[in-house]
C-alpha cells in the first residue's frame, strides 16, 4: 500500500539497536536503554531554527518537517529510541475542534466545550486516515530516513488528559472546569471520554501500521484527578486502549508492539497501572525508584523518573543522580528518562551528560551483577 506521497511503510531498513524494545519487552539488556520525553525540542538551536517562521500545528503537519525534527536529537546524542514530532491536540483536532498555539501562552481552544450540548459539534466518527494521515506519513518518513539506528515511537494523549483541554480550552492550574463536568455530567464525561478512546485506538493502530514500534499514552494531568476520579474516569479508558489496540494489531497482521503509559502524579493507581496490560509503566520524579519497583514487582518494565530540574545542576551532579537512580530502579526491567519532558532552557550538554551517565552507569552495575552471580554461582 504505497499511501504516502510514493514512501511505502513496508521495506524499512533493519533495526541495528533494539535495546529499547527488548527493555520495554522486560528482556536482558547489556546496559540501560535511555531517550528523554521532548527529546526533540527547543532546548536544540537547531529545532529553533527548523522551526522559526512556522505555525506549530502547521509544523505538525509537515511530514518532512516533523521528520527532521525527530532526527536532529539523534544526531547530537546517543539516544536508544526516537519518538515522532507530534502533539497530544492533533486529536481533538481531528474530532473538529480549532486549536491555536499562542506565543507565550501555549495551545489554545478559541471554542472549548461548555455545554453538554457542544459534543454534538464534535465528529461522533472519524475516518483518522483521512484526518491524521499527516502523522502517518511523517512516522512512515522517519521511519525510512532511521535507517534502522533505533526504534520510533509513537503516541497519543490519553481521554481524560484531552478532555481536559477540550473543556478547559487550554492549560490550567487546577482544571476545575474539566473536574466540574466529572460531577455535574457524568454521564456526558462518560459519552466523550468513549468517543476520545474510539478515536485514540484507530489513531494508535494507524501509527503501528505507518511504522511505529512502540507506543507512549500520555496521561499528562492524572494529578488533577483523585484516586476516586481516577478510578472512574481515566483508568477504565486507559485499560480499555490497550487491550483494543493489542487486539486490533493481531486482527490486522501487525506487530503486536510494546505500549507505556505515563500517568503523571497518579502515585496512588500505580498498582493498578502496573496491570493494565501495557509493558512499560512511566513515572515522574516525585516517586522513589526503590518503591516503585517494589510496588508493580519485577515483571513490568519500568520508565523514567529523573527530576528534569536535574539538568540544571553541574555534569559531575548529574551523573553521581543518575547512579543513585539506577541502583534504586536495577539496571533491568528499566528504561532510562526523566520525570517529565525537557525544558526549553536546557543545556544540550547536560542532556549528554545523562544520556552518557545512563549508559555508562549501567554497564557498571551490569558487569558488577554478573560478577556476583558468577561468584554465588
């Protein structure tokens, strides 16, 4: 099927470094695998300068824009996995909703929903080919031009973090409007959080059939919601994503990829996302490693969670953290990267540093494992 602009997603080159998927698959690896969330970002003078004179949803939808993007962090650092330029808010987008980025404001909804009567003028089906094939295409581009270095990754917001910004119309601090539709309109909070799942499943698959080969969901604002909430609203949706899109992925041939999902500040379900049916499970810097891994036990694949604070400090600071992290974590069952995603003012130096310390940390305590188990043994 040869649907992108003459770039089929068959025939990509092979894959030379698979650290990454063998982690997220909870397979031994020699060292730990590392990539940073914003890891193409304006922390690089290059993606400022690819980006300059252009709209940010217009570079979106620029499939050799967005694989350019995704490359330039690779070039400058020893990354193990790349993941697709794109935004969580090409989702509503796709359900009809207009999203603006405003400078010094951030994504902007000129009509968020107010009233349950607003879901109307959302698309209750959407053909995500024809409304989101500008991501296939660029994960398919970015594919090829990988030249099989490492593994992409693709992802989707989760339905509760869209809903928030559906209704609140952009971000906020306590997400009051998006939580008052939770106790006013269940039922309603209910009927778009299906319709976003609906969505979000076929626009998952779609990735993996471009040539996505794993996949990140993004619960960015599980903080706002308490365990109650959490349990009702966001949970059943991102338990019922992963099952639809692994079982869509066998129905349809493709490879059955491994899935994460960051729930930031959800401390109190990590339990419960441990067994949700996704290999990884993300977390962000306030949780300790130790506990982590105690709490979901040793068969889940675990993600993260350095403070992205951290990379203000001096190199040698970074790398006696990223020690500390990985003796709390284990150097297996574990993928490497911070707590949230990089800030704009951020050192590409000191985003090396890590990824270095990562690697070289990790082979330490590796070969420090082998030789005490060849010792007991």
């Amino acid at each position: 099927m040869d649907w992108n602009g003459g770039i089929a997603p068959t025939g990509f080159p092979q894959l030379k470094n698979d650290t990454f998927l063998r982690a997220a698959q909870g397979e031994e690896t020699e060292y730990t695998p590392v990539w940073c969330m914003r890891q193409a970002g304006r922390y690089l003078p290059e993606f400022r300068e690819t980006r300059a004179a252009q709209d940010f949803f217009a570079t979106c939808r620029s499939p050799e824009t967005c694989c350019e993007l995704t490359l330039q962090p690779l070039r400058r650092f020893p990354l193990d996995a790349a993941i697709i330029f794109s935004d969580i808010l090409v989702v509503p987008q796709a359900l009809g909703m207009e999203v603006v980025m405003v400078p010094g404001k951030g994504p902007t909804f000129p009509e968020p929903l107010k009233e349950v009567e607003d879901l109307l003028k959302l698309r209750q089906k959407v053909d995500v080919a024809a409304e989101l094939g500008y991501v296939f295409k660029a994960i398919t581009l970015t594919r090829h031009k990988l030249e099989g270095k490492v593994p992409l990754i693709g992802f989707s917001g989760a339905p509760w973090t869209l809903m928030a910004y559906m209704i609140e119309g952009g971000g906020s601090n306590t997400m009051a409007k998006a939580k008052a539709w939770l106790y006013r309109h269940p039922e309603a909070s209910h009927r778009l959080l299906m319709l976003l799942t609906d969505v979000i499943v076929d626009y998952l698959v779609g990735q993996v059939a471009a040539g996505a080969q794993a996949l990140q969901l993004f619960e960015s604002h599980a903080g706002h919601l308490g365990p109650e909430q959490f349990a009702e609203f966001a949970l059943p949706y991102i338990r019922s994503i992963a099952k639809q899109v692994k079982s869509k992925l066998r129905e349809d041939g493709l490879p059955v990829v491994p899935m994460i999902v960051f729930a930031k500040d959800a401390h109190y379900a990590l339990e419960d996302l441990a067994e949700s049916d996704f290999e990884v499970v993300g977390l962000d810097w306030t949780l300790r490693p130790q506990d982590a891994r105690q709490r979901t036990g040793k068969d889940i694949t675990l993600q993260g969670n350095l403070d992205p604070c951290a990379l203000y400090a001096p190199k040698e600071k970074i790398g006696e953290l990223v020690k500390k992290m990985l003796e709390g974590f284990g150097p297996q069952h574990y993928i490497a990267n911070l707590g949230h995603g990089l800030y704009p003012d951020m050192s590409p130096e000191h985003v090396g540093a890590f990824v270095d310390a990562v690697h070289t940390h990790s082979r330490y305590l590796n070969s420090l494992q082998n030789t005490l188990g060849t010792k007991s043994s």
